[in-house]
C-alpha cells in the first residue's frame, strides 16, 4: 500500500517548535539544577567565591548543549516524533520513507539554527526547510486517522 505524504505546513512546525520549546526549557532547568548540585558536592563554596562560575563554565555549557541536542535526537530516533509534533500531528522520516539515523539528527540539528532554516520553506518548490535538505528528512503531516509506517 502506498501511503502519499503531505508535507507539514509551516504554521504547524513552528507550533510545534514552540511547543518543544517549553519542554526543553523545563529540561534545561533540570539539567542546571543536576549541573549545581554537581558543582556543590565536588567545589563546595563555589558558588558563595563565584556566583557566575558554573554558568560561564566550558563543561556546564556543553552539558546543557548535549541536554538540548539529546531531547531532540531521543525523540527523533524512537519515534520520529517530539512531544510538541505529536501534538500536532507531524512525523519526521527519512526522504526514503524510513526510520532516520543519528547521523541525520545531528545533521538536522546543527542546521535548524533555532527555527531559522525554516525560512527557505517558504521558497523552496516542495516547501523544504534548510534543515531537510541537508539532512535528506522531511517533517510530514499525520492524517487524523492513520500512522506513517516507518521501516
């Protein structure tokens, strides 16, 4: 059986972006707080000699940047879904029709620019976003009814 694809509408991803958004920030918070209760117990008074020290701190930065890209990169891979593109009914697959790889998540990812690659969607012919050409993903609309079967 066939299945045809509809690609995601704009207005609906960055919903959906928005949505993630809110989770993740929740997630960040988590993460700082594990981050700080780390930095007590190894360096305690820390935080009474310098306050800012954790937050500028190289390891703290790439802790909450690898937080970040894992929520995504978790869902992705388990799913092809966030919690915010359930929400609204969008899949990320492969071009192929297929579960995707990490290597297309971090491709993905690190090309997304915080929403911005979005803005080649509105002129691209099949209303790709920059993160989708260069990941070879596309984010589709689920129909009401039925899930993309991916393989």
């Amino acid at each position: 059986m066939n299945v045809i694809v509809t690609p995601a509408p704009i207005w609906r991803q960055i919903a959906a972006l928005i949505y993630d958004a809110l989770l993740l920030l929740a997630l960040l918070l988590i993460a700082t707080a594990i981050s700080t209760a780390v930095a007590n117990v190894l360096f305690p008074g820390l935080q009474e000699r310098a306050p800012d020290a954790l937050s500028h701190h190289p390891l703290h930065q790439l802790w909450l940047f690898l937080c970040w890209f894992f929520f995504y990169a978790i869902c992705w891979l388990r799913s092809g879904q966030t919690l915010g593109m359930k929400a609204w009914r969008l899949r990320l697959i492969d071009q192929k029709m297929s579960a995707i790889t990490l290597k297309q998540c971090s491709v993905r990812f690190f090309t997304a620019f915080f929403g911005l690659g979005l803005i080649l969607a509105i002129f691209h012919s099949k209303g790709f976003s920059l993160q989708d050409i260069t990941s070879k993903t596309q984010i589709v609309l689920l129909p009401k009814d039925e899930k993309i079967k991916t393989a």
